[in-house]
C-alpha cells in the first residue's frame, strides 16, 4: 500500500511541477494574446470604417453590440460611421464579419473575422489573390447600398463563389440584416430617405 | 432539454463530420484494428463506452475547476483572485482519459470479466487514441456548423461524445468488411496492406461527402 | 551495434521515419497538410514538443517509477503542447487558427509517446535531443511533402503564389479530406515500392 502511495505523490508532485511551470508561461504569454486578438479586432474596424479616427463600442438596452466611428477624437459631433457584427449561417460554419456603413447607408468595408468553409470553396470569401492586398469576395461590398446587398443569383451586384453559393449568400444575407436593424434604429438612411 | 438538437448532434457526428473520414482523429486504431470484423466491433465498442464517460467527466472537470465563470473554486477564492486555469486544459483531460481508462480497465476485471474479455486488450491502446481528446475539446470549442458556437451543455457532450464513439464503429466495421474483401483481390505488391486502406478511406470519404448536403 | 551521433540524427529523415516507415502520427499528417505553410507549421510544433518532452524524460528517466512512467510522459508532453498552443496563440495567430484543435492533439501524437518510451527513456540526454531533432525533422519533411502536393494540385499554388495560369481548374478534392488519404496511400505505396526493388536487388546480386 505505502508503493502506491508513494506513486501517487510522485505522480502529484510532478503534476505540481507542470502546472506551475505552465502558469509561469500563461502569465508570460496571457498579455500577448490579449495584445494579438485586440489588435485583429483594431485593425479589423479600422479597415472597414476607414474615415474614423476614434472607434467607440456601444452595446443598447437588449444587449446587441456596435461601435461608432468619430471623424475625430471629440465624440460629440455625429458618428461618420457604425460598425456591426454580422453572423451569418454558412455551409459548415456560422461567419462572422464586420460591416462598416457610413449614415448614407453605403459599405465602406467588411471583414471577415471567423469562418470554417469548405477549404477551395467557401473558404476563397477569404482569399485574397496573389499580387494583391485584400480580398476579392470582401472588396465587393465597398460602397454598395447596403439595404440592398444581395449576391448575383438573387439579383443583386455581389458576385458569389463559384460552388459557394450558400456561403455568399450567408455573408451577403446576414449584412443585409443587420443593416436593416441599423435602420429601423435610425441610424442609417435607406434609399428613399435620401431622396428628401 | 431541446431533443431536436441532440438529435442533429447525433446525426453530424455520426454522418456529416465523421471524426475518422474528416477529421483524422483516429486513425491508428482505424489501420491497426479493422484487420477483421470481431476485433473491430470490440474496438468500436471500447472507444464509445470510453468517449461518452469521458465526455461527461472531461466536461464537468473544465466547467467546475478550469473555467473561473462556472468554477467551484469560487468559493475559497474571491472573484478578482479567481485563477482563470482555461490553460491546463490539454494536461488536465489528457490525465482524465488515462486515469479513466485504468479505472475502467480494474473495474471491469475485477466486476465483469466478460466483458473484460472482451474489450480488455483494447483499452490500453484507448489513452492514446487522439478521438477522445478530440472529442474532449471539441465539447469545449463549441460546433459552428450546427449553430453551436460556444462550449456544449453537459449533455449534448456526452450526446457528442456517444454519437463520434458510433461513427468510429461504423467506419471500423465499414473498413473491416472491406479489408477483408480485399484480402482476396489481387492488387499491387506495393500497395498492400496500409496504403490501399488508405487509398479506400478517401473513397469511402468522398461517398461521405454527400452527407454534407444535409440541411439540419 | 551503437549509432553514430550523426546516424542518430538522420535516422529519422527516411530509415526510420515516423510517417513512411513507422507509420504514426497520421492524424496532423492529414488533417492540417491543405497547404504547405500549415504543414511545415505542425512539423515544428511537434518537433519542439519532441525535442523538449526526449530532453526532459531522458534527464528523469533515473528517478521515475518504472510503474507509472507512462502517465508522467503523458504529462511532460502535454506541459510542452500547451506552451506551444500559448506560444502559437500569442505570436503565430494565423496559423494557431488554421490548425485548430490539432495543436492541443499533439499530445497523442503517437511518435512523442513512442520516442519518450522507445528512445529517450533508455538513452543519454544527448542522443536523445538528437533522435528529437531527426524525427521532428522526418515529420516536418513528410508534412511538407504531403502539403505541397495538395496545394500545387487542389489549389493551383504553392505558399500562395500561384503556379499555373487562370485558366488551371484546381482538382478541388485533394485539399478536401479525401485527398488528404489519396495522397498518403499513394506515398505510403511509392515507399513500399522502392523498399521492394531495393530487396529484390540484394536477392539478385546474392543469387548472381
């Protein structure tokens, strides 16, 4: 009886051992990985509301979270535009993406921040080509009417993937949406508005 | 308690995201014991008794030690000197699946050597069978496809982790009637044995690629 | 008959390579290999765990109860994968996202185990980093190869610059789970094939 317990206090300390060792590496690295994940979601809002200088994130009384961008640091003019997240069920992931509208109700911008598409078909919504900078399924969107965003084959100007439809469509569909709660918020005009 | 979606759980898990066919988990055992149809069905056997506990208990060891929003531990530390452990995952399921193993290995000898008999020579192998720690942290990461995007209840986990345990017999006793087939064709020197196994897994993948299709 | 140190290391490149001769590790040799980017990324996760957990289990191997050794190799290995994953997560964003859960499954890659029991367990701290390094090497080379082959043929690239004009219809499957067991099946055969010409050769020049 004493051998087994000997074994398991060998057994413990070496558990003890590993486990202060990897708090040692988390309390190294933790900052880091905030550092990096903060910076994607920076760098992500930066791009798609390229006017703002100062990004703020609100969340209204229901939960739902956006973010407002300032044409300065001063937060009491008018937002030049908002950015919102958009979810939107694909063929074997649900996507993410960040949408950036100016009040007028044009895209200026969407980035895809998460999506687990099928590698060669609905993953190319990521794809950027060689030579270039950014991605060519995402540039699409910049400066459509963005209560009208659809893909081609439901008649809209958004060319989808070839063999991916059902992904574009989540993208296209799942902003369009949001767009629309932007606007029953008041926060953005549609196309009639902007005829008066 | 939604069924509906246990019941898609069940379906992608078997189906849809067999473990063997598209995410590799598995494999060696999928080689190494599907030679004929019995030892396959005790593996198979093996690996879904051991998935679904260890599902259960891997699920509940990071719900109420690793994860400082559900921890236990709160109530020896207070919120701000909470330790958040979401680190030790790995180590600590990794030794969960090992421990339980031993444990089922000494339970069934000691109270059902039938059973023992049965299963017993495959359960070492288990430890190191990367589909359970793959279950495991699957439950953890939470499944986009099915609009399961955050960490599962403790019951789709163990739904999970049954369901991926069927899916691995399924492609055992699929590959073992198989094999066994091809046993008596004739084909290549240098293709025999594993290559032409995996060779037959990526058709049987292709074949399951149709499931993919399936609106749930 | 005892190694040489330089044999020790290139042992693993092909004699006993993990992947074509040893066959294990299977599951990141064809779950993360849809580029060669990835691959070459898993290839050195798992070599730095191999080379570190060799190191530490050779230093310990001493002291270690005979009994329990399996569960305290286990543990070693997993310290080492989660620094990896904290690492990865921290400096190597991208590609901590594109191998997923497959950087945690190192831990049961079978070749770690099997080096820490087979090798590292029994020999001296120096030839067992250097059985770490070769067999990490060997593993990295046939990631390599394997997401080459599935890039250059399923996306028409390699490392993101395209190889053919725009009018190359990639063969989609091969960077689908399928194709990742084409591709083995066939290399795994290409092996056997030479091994088998080679064995016929030493028969023929016997008999001659």
């Amino acid at each position: 009886m004493s051998y087994t317990i000997k074994l398991a206090v060998t057994l413990g300390i070496v558990c003890i051992i590993a486990a202060f060792a990897l708090g040692g590496v988390y309390e190294i690295t933790k900052g880091r990985i905030a550092f990096e994940r903060e910076r994607v979601m920076k760098e992500a809002l930066q791009n798609v509301l390229p006017r703002a200088k100062n990004i703020i994130q609100t969340t209204t009384p229901e939960g739902k979270v956006y973010f407002r961008g300032f044409a300065a640091e001063d937060t009491s003019a008018a937002p030049v535009g908002y950015a919102i997240l958009a979810y939107g069920k694909g063929y074997s992931s649900t996507i993410q993406a960040l949408v950036g509208v100016e009040k007028s109700g044009e895209i200026t911008g969407i980035q895809i921040l998460f999506q687990q598409e099928t590698p060669g078909l609905g993953a190319k919504a990521e794809e950027v080509l060689y030579g270039e900078t950014d991605s060519w399924f995402q540039r699409q969107f910049k400066g459509a009417s963005g209560l009208e965003v659809a893909v081609d084959k439901d008649g809209g100007k958004i060319q989808s993937i070839t063999g991916a439809t059902i992904t574009s469509r989540a993208v296209a569909n799942s902003i369009k949406s949001e767009m629309e709660w932007l606007k029953k918020e008041g926060l953005i005009l549609s196309e009639s508005d902007r005829l008066y | 308690m939604d069924i509906k979606i246990l019941l898609i759980i069940a379906i992608y898990s078997i189906l849809i995201q067999n473990f063997v066919l598209t995410r590799f988990l598995g494999l060696c055992p999928f080689l190494g014991v599907s030679q004929k149809i019995s030892s396959a069905v005790g593996m198979g056997m093996a690996v879904i008794f051991v998935m679904s506990l260890a599902s259960a208990i891997t699920w509940a060891v990071y719900t109420y030690f690793l994860d400082p929003s559900t921890s236990i531990l709160g109530f020896f530390f207070s919120e701000e000197t909470l330790p958040n452990l979401t680190f030790l995952r790995t180590i600590a399921f990794i030794l969960v699946i090992a421990s339980l193993v031993q444990f089922i290995e000494m339970v069934l000898q000691k109270k059902v050597p039938t059973l023992y008999r049965a299963l017993g020579i495959y359960l070492p192998l288990i430890t190191t069978n990367c589909a359970i720690l793959g279950a495991a942290v699957l439950n953890i990461d939470g499944f986009s496809a099915i609009g399961l995007d955050g960490k599962l209840t403790c019951i789709q986990s163990v739904v999970q982790g049954f369901s991926a345990g069927v899916g691995f017999l399924l492609m055992l006793i699929l590959m073992s009637g198989i094999r066994e087939k091809l046993e008596l064709e004739s084909i290549p020197e240098s293709l025999k044995g594993v290559p032409i196994a995996f060779i037959m897994a990526g058709l049987m993948a292709i074949a399951f690629m149709g499931f993919s299709g399936l609106s749930i | 008959m005892k190694r040489s140190l330089v044999q020790e290391f290139t042992k693993g490149f092909i004699d006993e390579n993990p992947i074509a001769r040893l066959v294990l590790g299977l599951c990141p040799a064809l779950a993360v290999t849809t580029s060669l980017i990835n691959g070459i990324g898993m290839g050195i996760a798992a070599t730095f765990v191999l080379v570190c957990s060799n190191t530490i289990v050779s230093m310990i191997k001493g002291v270690v109860p005979k009994k329990i050794r399996i569960p305290i190799f286990i543990v070693v290995i997993a310290t080492f994968v989660t620094i990896v994953e904290m690492v990865m997560a921290g400096f190597a964003p991208v590609l901590y996202k594109a191998l997923g859960i497959y950087v945690p499954l190192i831990v049961v890659n079978c070749i770690i185990l099997g080096r820490a029991e087979a090798f590292a367990s029994k020999n001296s701290v120096g030839r067992s980093i250097l059985d770490g390094l070769g067999m990490g090497v060997g593993f990295t080379m046939i990631l390599a190869v394997i997401g080459s082959i599935r890039e250059i043929l399923g996306d028409g690239k390699i490392l993101g610059f395209p190889l053919f004009g725009p009018d190359f219809e990639p063969v989609l499957i091969m960077i689908l789970p399928p194709g990742a067991f084409f591709v083995i099946g066939i290399l795994l055969g290409i092996f056997k094939w030479s091994d088998l010409r080679q064995e016929k050769k030493k028969l023929q020049s016997i008999v001659h």
